[in-house]
C-alpha cells in the first residue's frame, strides 16, 4: 500500500538531505580551494623567511632548524637547504632526508617516500643555496575532512528530530483527507448523500466533487435498478394472481358459462406467460452470448418474410413490404437481426388491436444508399415522454397491449447493438403511430 | 356490497370480477388512475381494491387524491412486492389492508368483508336485526335457527338495509349495489327482491317508507 504520509515523508527528508550534502559538498571544496591558498601562501612565507636567514651558502651555526608546531597539526612544515653543489646543508627535524624539491623554482607536487608532498622552493645563485619548504598533502586533506566531519556531526544529530518534525507535520497536514475518509467509511451503504465539499481543503476538493458524481451515478443506477425490480415483480405475478383468481373461480362456479369463462381466460394467462418465459430467455441469451462478428452481411429481405410468415397476425392487419428493394444487404448475423425484427414486428402487431397497415421500408442516407430497416405502425403511438422509456425492462407504457411482456423493445435494442446498428424511435408525422428504424451509422 | 376493482392486467380483473362476484359482491373494474379517479367520484363503493402498478401512475397516487378528497372509502391494496417498505407506505397513505400477488381469492373476499366492517364501525363479522342473522362470509341468514335461502342479490339487497338497521336506503342507493356499469337495472327488480324477501324473513321486518325507499324495522 502506498501511503501518502510516508511518501511525502520520504520525499520531504530525502529532499532536506540532499539540500544538506549538496551544501557540505560545496562547504568542502570551497573551503578545501581556501585552504590551499592559505597553506600554499604559508609556505612561500616560510621558505623566504628561512632564505632570508641564510648568508652565503652556510648555515653552520643553526645545523638544526626547529620549526615545530604543536597539537594535532603537529609538523606541518618542513624545510631543507641544500648547497648548489648538491650537498644537504641544514633540515627540520622532521623533514625528510631525501631531496624533496624538483630543481625549478616555485611550487611542486612531490612523492617522497610514498608521501606527496606540497613544497615551495626558492634558488638564489648568489648565496649558493637552494632553499625547499614543505608539507604532506596528507595533511590537508585530514584538515579538510575534520571540517567537513565538524559541519556534518550536528546533521546526523538534527536529521532524527528532523524527521520526526516532518512526520508529525505531514501528519497534521493530511488530516482534512482522514477526517473526509472517515466520514465516508463511516457511512452505511444505503447512504448516497453528497459528502459537503465547503470547508474542504481546496486539493481535496475536486475528490470530493467526483465522488459525489459518482454518488449521484451509483443512487441513479440504483434507482433503475430498483424500478427494474418492481417492474418485474409486477409483470411476474401479477400473470399468477390472475390465473390462481381464475383456477379458484373455475373450481367455485356453480354455473358452466362462469366456469367455461375462467377457464379461457387461464388459457389466455398461460400464453401469456409462455411468451414471457420466451421473451426472458431470449434476453438473457443475448446476454450471455459473446459478440458475434460483424463482417457478414444477411439478406434483410429474406429474414424479415421469415419473420412475418412465423408470427401470429390477426386478420385484420395487413403488413406492406412493396418499399423493400430486392437483395438487400445488412449487416450481422441471422440470427441477431431475426430476433430484432421479430421483436420490432410482434411489437407493431401488438399496438394495432385496431386493425391497419404495417409498413417496412428500407433506411436510405443522402447517396440514397439503404442503410437499415425500419418499420411504421398504424397503433395510438406513444407519448413523447414516454418515448425513451420503452426500452426499458418490463417497462409497459399507457397504451400496453394484453399479451405485451414489456422485454420486445429491451430484447430489440440489445440485438440491435449486437449488431453494430443504433434503433430509435419516433412518433409518425402523418398519422398516429410509431416508427421504429434499426440504422447502421 | 359494492366494490371497484383498479387493475390493468385483464386475466386478472376478470378474474376479480367473476370471484368476488361469487362471494356476493357487485364488482365495476378500471384499469388505470385515471378511470380510478373518475369511477370514485361518480359512485358510492364499500370497498375499493387497487393495483400498485398502473399504466398511467402508481396506485397510491390514486389512494392520496381520494383520501384528500376526505373519502373513506376502505382501500385493499394488491402489491407484487414483498418489500415490507413498500407495503407500509401504502398503509401509511391511508390504505386500510394489503395483499400480494399471486393472492388467495377466498382471503381477499374476507379481509375485504373486513375492512368494509370495519369502515362502517361494526366489529361484529355478522349482521343482526331482531331474529334475523346475515353472515357475509357464508352467505348465510337464518331466521332464530331456522336457515333461510337467499339468492345472490336478495342477499345483497337485505345485507344493505341490515347494515344500518332504521335507516332508510332509496331505491336508488339499493340498485347501485345490486348493479354494475355494465349491467342492464330492471325497473321494478328492487321491489321483486323486496316482496320475496318478506315471504322469507317475515313480513314486519322490512318496512316500506313511501317516495323514500326501505328500511329495517328496529326492535322495540
């Protein structure tokens, strides 16, 4: 689990520490270029000094020059006169006794005796002396490194306090963000309010307004959902209620008509929920089913006779298929595009109790090219705010027909998207009744 | 007693119709809010029986109207949700009993018996007037012990004059009990039910109160 806290902790600490060594970086090679001026000066100082005290290549009545420093940095220096003719005059006591200088004048690196040394060297011809003034790079360095070990002594001891400073802020900081989790963890699933979003920390915000966006979505869904429920009980057992109410006045009736009548009318009722049964399997196979391929194409014509030689038609309703041109191509498979046009087909027969004319006509776009199939009815039509409704489950609107399931137009729209083709809905302009277009875009 | 059945789904309003017409009742059916609303308004029922689920809006919609309307008319609810919230919303609306589908016939005659029996403040389930006892569940009456057979609307015609003994009910208030909407009211059918009534259950019992109509003679 990634947790903010110990992320921004993390990046906060490892931030200050490398703000820390970037500056102790710099302090140490700042102060080591210092330091190698100063010391560097110091020996050119002390090798003229020395020269200075030097008469005429002789320096017999000093044969040991003391030039000892005390504490830790004891013997720094060291100092050598040679004579011109090679030959060692006078040393420090602690200087080596092994020519340190190169011949040319100035300052030198030196390895002597695995030792580097920094040393300074002045030649004067005329007193016949060769002056070399050094000291051990090695030297420097622990000068160096104890400053830098000084600068860094009080960061390890500040980086814990440091640390628990960071920790203990962020803690403090991300607390709108646990006082807004707990709220929500401590609500009960039904609960869709909106979590407030004033008083909220402006990053914690937009958060918030996506939940409750998602909130609003999840208690919409739900709602459907819940409709979908109700519905469906209702077209379940209400068919049973009537065939019970029925069976139990059959068995009642003391007179044949009554009882000839209840009887029909479970005849009527077990239909009815046979289709239903049809009607709920077929959706829920179209459910289950994968996506068929869409690279085939079916003769709509040919689909859609089957489709209205296999379904109940009263004779007072006549279908018009004259519109249809011959061969006609669409896309999909068999099977999908029967279930959509048996669905669309029931539906308008359904509405027309009347009697009256189906018509089925092909779609055409601006090239006059055919790109679907849709179909008119002559029933009462559906009201316009009841339009986008009739795709729902067991939704049944005013005008419900007696043997309607309320799943044809659901079973319809799904098939449809199987296909790859959008079905919309439309009350006729020119008469009452509906027209139902299944289009490929 | 007279009785409005709200339900869309036909099977099942036939069905109601024909059932509770075998427990003696006068059945009239709508199939939505609409026809609800306007079927209550014109006539008097003793019992309404309503389907949540109409094509044109919920029942309890129907229920609120006629209960703002200051109409007390019991109401039986049919549901085909076993959610209990369901359920208590439409009692708190003012529904006076519930029942869910599929349901029992014989159980909805009875709670709708009930519930009327209770809208017209009797807690006794059969009806008394001298020696004469009406049982609407049996769709008995007998005289003392000796049981008296009665057709369906003579029993109808007798079961609301005894339901308010002393008072008097019009000719008119009887034959909107005994008829439908749809049923043919033939002219003279109130005073046949009447005279043979009288050779049943005596001659004293109902008393004739000219240009108002009839009422049972209460005891001394």
């Amino acid at each position: 689990m990634t947790s903010l806290r110990r992320r921004l902790f993390l990046l906060l600490l490892g931030a200050t520490g490398a703000l820390w060594l970037c500056a102790v970086a710099w302090i140490s090679l700042g102060s080591r270029a210092e330091l190698e001026h100063v010391l560097d000066n110091r020996l050119r100082e002390a090798a003229t000094m020395v020269h200075s005290l030097v008469s005429n290549g002789n320096l017999a009545d000093a044969p040991s020059l003391n030039l000892e420093a005390s504490g830790g940095y004891a013997r720094q220096l060291s100092c050598q006169i040679w004579s011109m003719d090679g030959r060692l005059v006078g040393r420090s006591s602690g200087a080596p006794s092994s020519d340190l200088a190169a011949d040319t004048e100035g300052f030198a690196d030196r390895t002597v005796n695995g030792e580097t040394w920094r040393v300074y060297t002045i030649v004067d011809a005329t007193k016949g002396v060769r002056v070399t003034v050094g000291d051990r790079i090695g030297l420097r360095d622990r000068l160096v490194r104890d400053l830098v070990a000084g600068l860094l002594a009080p960061a390890v001891l500040i980086l814990p306090l440091l640390g628990l400073l960071i920790w203990v802020g962020v803690g403090r900081g991300l607390r709108p963000l646990a006082a807004v989790a707990g709220d929500i963890a401590g609500r009960d699933a039904e609960d869709m309010r909106p979590v407030p979003t004033d008083g909220a920390p402006a990053e914690v915000r937009p958060l918030l307004t996506a939940l409750n966006g998602l909130f609003s979505k999840v208690e919409a869904a739900r709602t459907r959902e819940r409709e979908v429920t109700a519905f469906a009980a209702h077209e379940l057992r209400t068919p049973l209620a009537g065939l019970k109410t029925q069976a139990q006045v059959a068995l009642a009736a003391d007179d044949a008509p009554t009882r000839e009548g209840a009887l029909r009318q479970i005849l009527v009722s077990v239909d009815r929920a046979t289709r239903l049964v049809r009607q709920l399997l077929a959706l829920s196979r179209l459910e289950a089913s994968p996506a068929p391929r869409l690279d085939s194409e079916v003769d709509a014509g040919r689909v859609l006779r089957e489709v209205i030689e296999s379904s109940h038609r009263p004779p007072q309703v006549n279908v018009d298929l004259h519109l249809l041109p011959d061969g006609l191509k669409l896309k999909g498979d068999q099977e999908t595009l029967h279930l959509v046009l048996r669905n669309l087909h029931e539906n308008a027969v359904e509405h027309m109790a009347a009697g009256g004319r189906i018509t089925w006509a092909p779609v055409t776009n601006a090239q006059g090219m055919a790109t679907g199939l849709m179909v008119e009815d002559e029933g009462p039509g559906v009201a316009e705010a009841e339009l986008p409704l009739i795709t729902r489950r067991f939704y049944r609107g005013r005008h419900k027909s007696a043997s309607g399931t309320g799943l044809g137009l659901t079973i319809a729209e799904m098939a449809a998207g199987r296909l790859g083709a959008r079905l919309t809905f439309a009350n006729r302009a020119d008469r009452p009744g509906l027209r139902a277009a299944l289009v490929w875009s | 007693m007279r009785i409005l059945v709200v339900e869309d789904d036909p099977v099942l309003a036939d069905g109601l119709k024909s059932g509770l017409r075998l427990s003696g009742a006068t059945v009239d059916c709508v199939d939505c809010c609409t026809d609800a609303r306007t079927a209550l308004k014109a006539g008097r029922f003793d019992a309404v029986v309503l389907d949540l689920m109409l094509p044109d809006g919920s029942g309890l919609d129907v229920l609120a109207h006629l209960r703002s309307q200051g109409d007390a008319t019991p109401v039986l609810l049919l549901t085909a949700l076993d959610d209990t919230t369901d359920r208590v919303r439409g009692l708190d609306s003012g529904a006076d009993d519930y029942l869910g589908k599929p349901f029992d016939l014989d159980e909805l005659a009875a709670r709708l018996r009930a519930i009327t029996r209770r809208g017209a403040g009797r807690a006794e389930a059969v009806l008394k007037a001298g020696a004469l006892t009406l049982d609407p569940a049996s769709f008995t009456a007998t005289v003392g012990d000796a049981p008296v057979p009665l057709s369906r609307r003579e029993f109808a015609v007798l079961a609301a004059l005894m339901e308010r003994p002393g008072v008097i009910r019009s000719k008119a208030e009887i034959e909107e009990r005994l008829y439908g909407w749809q049923e043919e009211v033939e002219s003279n059918a109130v005073e046949v039910h009447i005279h043979n009534l009288r050779n049943k259950v005596g001659r004293e019992a109902i008393e004739t109160v000219r240009g108002l109509g009839y009422r049972m003679r209460v005891a001394e």
